[in-house]
C-alpha cells in the first residue's frame, strides 16, 4: 500500500473517531454504530426512513434493528414514531446532539 493512501485512511478514520465522541457513538459495538449510520445514511438520500429500510439495507434482522433503534431512543439519539400510512410500520428520525 501506498504511504499517501495509509495516510489518508489515518485521517478519515481520525474523523470518524472524533464524529463518534461527538455524537456519544463511541460506545456502542460496531453492529450498533452500522444501525445508526444506515439511518443517517438513509435519511441523507430520502424524505424518510422507516424499520424496514433499515433491515434491507443492514442485513441485520428485524430483532436486532429494534432493539438498537430502542437503545437509542434511551440514549436520546434516535426517536420512533408510528407511521401515519402504515401503523404497522415505525419511522425513524435522529436527534441533534
């Protein structure tokens, strides 16, 4: 590998790290941190982001979504709402630190 790519993966992941002390990320396991960046993710590319979109774009099941996405909500970082179209269905959204 190159020196100027090690160096430039250092720096990205120096972010990360310093994005995660931010938003009170860093101690949550690394199954955790994947839930909560598809959500950002998601909701960086649409006007909202459901369970469901989760699931599909995680890989992880529907169990283990819901569990993270509610310890979240305790941790003041996510909060669930029921939809409106689909009662079956809860939308997410994140919450400013």
């Amino acid at each position: 590998m190159s020196t100027k790519f090690v160096n430039e993966l250092a720096e990205i992941l120096l972010l990360l790290s310093n994005i995660e002390d931010q938003y009170n990320l860093a101690a949550f396991n690394q199954t955790e941190k994947k839930v909560y960046y598809t959500i950002a993710t998601r909701l960086a590319n649409a006007p909202k982001c459901n369970i469901t979109d989760v699931i599909n774009s995680s890989g992880f099941s529907r169990s283990t979504i819901y569990k993270t996405i509610k310890k979240f909500e305790k941790q003041g970082l996510v909060k669930m709402e029921q939809s409106f179209g689909d009662k079956r269905e809860f939308n997410l959204d994140l919450i400013s630190a």
